[in-house]
C-alpha cells in the first residue's frame, strides 16, 4: 500500500475509495455495523471487483478507484450515526489492511471507523498545506483532536473540507523533489516527453543541471517566451504575500502523482533512499534547511493518513494545486494556455488532480465525459493522447459539487469558470462567471441555509483588498494575488444580488481559505427585505503562515482605516452590509486576524447557522471566534 485508504463518500447506500498500490491486488471490503473498534466478525463482506476501477501509472504503481452500490452488492443500507467499521481485506481475505498497516486504526481499535450523518452538525476545514513551512501540520493535530472523541461518534465531524492548495505544485522543496524522483525511479511511474522546452523528456529534466532551483531556466531563449518567463514563473515571486519561489515547479505528471503520495502517506516515504543533488553553495545551504523541515513533516504523515481513513474527504482545487495565480487574468490565461511547456505543465496538474482529488467528489459526472480520455492516454502514453486528454479537462467545467446533507454543503469551482475582462485582460478576472454564478443560484433557491465553499474569502480584509486594487491599478495584479470576489464589478455584484434575493438562504455559511490567515464575521444587509445572515469563517493555513509582523502591521491599520463610518469605506462594494469581526480568544486587544497553521472547526445548531467556531492550532492550543459588538462597515 502507497497511500490511502482515503474515505471520499460514505452514504447509507453507497461508498467510494481511494488508494495506491504498487502491486496488483485482489480485494473485498468488510463493514462492521455499529462497531465499537473491537469486533471480529464482520457483518458484511464484498468482493470489490465489480466496484472497482484500476489505473496503472507505472511499472509498480496502480491507483484504486473504489465506488460500491450498496444495494446492488445486496447489502442493506449502512445505518446514520453510528460507528461503521471497514476493512480491506487482501488477497482471497488471507490478509487485513488493518492488521497489515495498523497505523491506520486509533488505538484500541482494531480497524477505521467512520460515520454517517444526513443532518450537518459538525465540519472540520483548512486549506494551504505547504510542506516544508517551519510549522506543525494542521491536519496532524486534527487526528489527534479526532483520537480525543473516539468514545462518542456524535463528536466526529460530518467530513473534512480541504478548500484549496491541498499541495504546492509550484513551490517544492529541494528534498521533496528528490524524494519526488526517487520515488518516480522505485515505482517505475511512466515517462513523458516535452514540448517547448529547451529537453524533450522527463529522462532528460531529472538528469539536467537545472533540475534544481533552477527550473525557470528550461524555457527556450527566446524572446517570445520572455513574458512565459515573467508570468509563469516569475508571478510566484511577491514582495508583500508571498515568498514563495517556483524555481522547483512540478512539470511532469509523474512529479505531480509522486507528490500527492509523498503528501499523503508516510507509506510511500518507507525505504526511500536519496542523497542531496550537486548544487552550489547557496543552494545546498537551502537545501539542508529545508530538509530538517521535510523531516518533520513526514513524521507527522501518519495521523495524516489516518485522518483521511477515518473521516470522509472532500477536496476542491485552488491555485497551487496547480500553479500561483492560475487563470488570474486573461492576459495570463492567453500566456500560459499559448505555450506548449506551460500548457502542458497546467494540464499535468489538472490531470493529477482528477485522479488524487477530483475523481472521488463526483465519480459519476467523469464515467463518460473525461474517463475515456484517461484511459486512452494510459494505454498509448503518446504525445497525441496526451495532449487531448488535457484538452478535455481545460474545456470540462463540472468540478464543483455538493454534500448530500441538511443543511447542504456546496462546493464551489472558482478557477476554471472565471469571468473575464474583455476590455481589460490584464486585470484580475472574476472568480466566476455569470453562468456560473446563475448555475449557483439555482442550486441555492428554496433553502432555508445553506454551506458554501469558495477557496477565497467572499467577504475579505477590506485593507488588503484594496491594497490589492492600488497594485491592480498599476498592472500589476501578479504582485499581490490581487484574487478576490470584489476585484471584478460584475461577479462582485452579481453575488451581492444573490445574496439579496428573496428566495435565497436565509442562512449562509461562508467556509474559505487561501490568505493563510484565519478570522470570522458575522454580516447582516442593510435595505433588504430578506435579513440573510451570512458568515465569513476563514481557516489557513494548514500548514503555513503570513508574515508575522506584516500581518499585525494589516490587522492594526484596517481597524484605524475602517472603522465605523470611516469615508474610506464608501470606496468599497459592501456599503449595503454590515460586518462584524469576531474577536479571537485569546488574542491581543483588538486582535481580529489568528496567525498560526491548524485546522478550522465548526459546529452548527438545528437551524444550520454556526454555534462554535474554533482554529485548531498545530500547536495544539485553541482559538473560539466569539461574537463582538465591534462594527465593521
């Protein structure tokens, strides 16, 4: 076993996986109804193979897609909360997952639990997961927050959201890489040639002497790629929110599988032998740094792995899952898409996402539209192939999906179905188009409250908003992620409006990322007959961190620059509403924004609107968003 079992769904009637293997395997799943982790006879019993889909990605690696029917296996239906046990059983049963790999299991039980629940009571949520940030792992410390209340399955969370930048394919460390291609050369993961670089194929990028840090310089030396250069990889490299560096840019997609492997599971890291590449001396100095933090974090990757056994997983993409401000203008979209190495390096990624991340949301939406595609090109591996099978995922716009739950949880796709400024492609798109926006209305119409995601704040820190529109205005929206829903008048409004509308939630849960900051408000509309309440709950990052003083410096100034009735504030698109941070306790006095890795939790009432609202800190420690009388406008 490489990684997994990761638990994507799990209803009363149905049950998909995800795992990684480097051998094939018969398998057959065992689920014990109303475990207390200690049974030995299972209920049930069913062989996979008709559930089952394999994808083999190399010599000695095989990703496992797993979606059962309940009822057409002949089971009956999983009982709602309470405790289902599962297993894998290897081999014609000879062999248990469980036994096999018992890191999986919390102590004192012999399998994973997980369970069902219809009503959302509970939530945990983070996203910016970078892995060699000097912090604790945030999802470590929710497996260990989740082994604390394994006596009481009301406690567990309905599911973990990972909101965006689930790994950083743009901002690797010089150990990850090696590991990267250390494991790309045990498992045998296939090869792939290059076009529009100065190599034509992977053999020759792992070979190369600026395989390391040095990767911006695999561009031909053109003149027509001066502006792939600046925009590709150059626009990670931010004076004010960033300072991340893209000179280790995942390009393969055999680099990107190996990656969420290594992110995922401290099995694929079990025998892994590699030895720092030739580099000069600044490099190694880096690269030595970097390596006592890699250390740390693979140590942390088994609470990981079994987090994401133990609970149901739902992932959404954000930019650095495939690479920084990806399709942040249209200017950059005509760049990036223009170029074969940049387009085929976007298109690797957004493959690699769909079989780690995306399969798993939706299994059923992929069967016919994107599936045969996959398999097409696994069973040529030519260019051709290749190349239409990321053609039919830049042109496919069905990521964004839904939990099956009351109130019902939706999970937006802000990155492929941007809105775009026909007059002024170089800046910043809108987070979604107007059909897209339209589609979400709909989904939302009639409900009494309603979840959403969207890997950006909707409702941000209103200084380094504008912050971001003073860089904008300058034409330089690559220099401060100038991504928000209120940089483009059109989404901007169009939300604002939907918002508004009479037959809309009067409950909105707003769950986002992305800023890596974490902070809450409560926002209620002025002039609008509804009276919708909405909350903005922001959790990042996971595992990594603004600049300590910047960020302290930004929480200072925005509450001087936008206090009430403040003029500054008529500059802004939110003059209809009025917004009330929390106060995190404990913070400093007046302190609105938490700066520390973790993980988010939330906690919702029967009506569906938030009761506790908490950061998990890696550390640890604890952060409550307590209501304030602090008005925002």
């Amino acid at each position: 076993m490489l990684a997994g079992p990761i638990l994507r769904q799990a209803r009363p009637q149905r049950l998909v996986l995800w795992l990684a293997v480097s051998q094939p395997v018969d398998l057959a799943l065992a689920l014990y109804r109303d475990d207390d982790g200690r049974r030995q006879i299972a209920d049930d019993t069913i062989a996979l193979d008709r559930y089952r889909r394999d994808l083999r990605i190399g010599e000695h690696a095989w990703l496992v897609f797993i979606d059962i029917d309940l009822a057409a296996a002949g089971v009956d239906a999983l009982a709602e909360d309470t405790p289902i046990g599962y297993d894998l059983l290897l081999e014609e049963a000879r062999h248990s997952l469980a036994v096999l790999d018992p890191g999986l299991c919390y102590p004192g039980e012999a399998r994973p639990r997980f369970v069902i629940k219809t009503r959302l009571d509970s939530l945990l949520h983070g996203s910016c997961r970078r892995p060699h940030h000097p912090s604790g792992d945030g999802m470590a410390r929710a497996d260990r927050w989740l082994g604390e209340r394994r006596d009481d399955s009301r406690t567990w969370p309905v599911a973990v959201l990972l909101t965006g930048d689930q790994i950083y394919a743009d901002d690797v460390a010089g150990p990850m890489l090696r590991a990267i291609h250390a494991l790309i050369a045990r498992l045998g993961v296939w090869p792939e040639t290059l076009e529009g670089a100065v190599l034509d194929d992977s053999d020759a990028l792992y070979a190369c002497s600026a395989c390391y840090y040095r990767r911006d310089e695999l561009l031909p030396q053109e003149k027509v790629n001066r502006d792939l250069r600046d925009r590709f990889f150059g626009g990670t490299r931010k004076p004010v929110f960033t300072s991340a560096s893209s000179g280790n840019h995942l390009i393969t997609l055999a680099e990107v599988l190996a990656m969420y492997l290594l992110c995922w599971s401290d099995a694929a890291w079990r025998g892994l032998e590699y030895t720092p590449p030739a580099l000069d001396e600044q490099e190694r100095e880096r690269y030595d740094a970097e390596a006592a933090i890699i250390e740390r974090f693979v140590a942390e990757l088994p609470g990981v792995r079994r987090l994401m056994a133990n609970s149901v997983t739902a992932m959404i993409f954000d930019d650095h899952d495939v690479t920084d401000d990806w399709n942040l203008t249209g200017e950059w979209m005509d760049t990036a898409y223009g170029h074969p190495f940049s387009r085929r390096i976007i298109g690797n990624a957004l493959v690699a996402y769909l079989l780690c991340q995306g399969w798993g949301n939706r299994p059923e939406v992929f069967e016919d539209s994107v599936w045969p595609s996959v398999e097409t090109y696994y069973a040529s591996r030519d260019n051709t192939a290749h190349d239409a099978l990321i053609d039919t995922l830049l042109a496919f716009h069905r990521w964004d999906f839904m939990l099956d739950t009351e109130p019902g949880v939706l999970v937006l796709d802000t990155r492929t179905r941007r809105w775009r400024r026909g007059r002024a492609p170089a800046k910043p798109s809108g987070l979604m188009d107007w059909e897209a926006l339209s589609d979400m209305q709909t989904q939302l119409m009639h409900r009494e409250s309603v979840v959403m995601v969207s890997a950006a704040p909707i409702f941000g820190v209103k200084l380094i908003e504008n912050i971001q529109r003073v860089f904008t205005w300058f034409g330089k929206p690559l220099m401060v992620d100038a991504e928000n829903w209120m940089a483009h008048p059109g989404a901007a409004h169009t939300l604002l409006n939907i918002f508004r509308h009479g037959n809309t939630p009067k409950n909105f849960t707003i769950l986002s990322g992305d800023v890596h900051y974490s902070f809450v408000y409560d926002v209620t509309l002025r002039f609008s007959a509804a009276r919708q309440k909405i909350w903005q709950i922001t959790s990042s990052g996971v595992k990594n961190e603004f600049p300590r003083k910047l960020l302290d410096w930004f929480d200072r100034l925005n509450r001087w620059l936008y206090a009430p009735y403040s003029p500054l504030n008529w500059f802004t698109k939110r003059r209809r509403m009025r917004i009330y941070p929390r106060r995190p306790v404990p913070a400093d006095h007046g302190e609105r924004l938490v700066n520390g890795a973790g993980m988010g939790y939330v906690r919702f009432n029967d009506a569906g609107q938030p009761s506790d609202i908490r950061e998990l800190c890696a550390d640890d420690s604890d952060v409550r968003f307590e209501a304030s009388d602090h008005e925002q406008v």
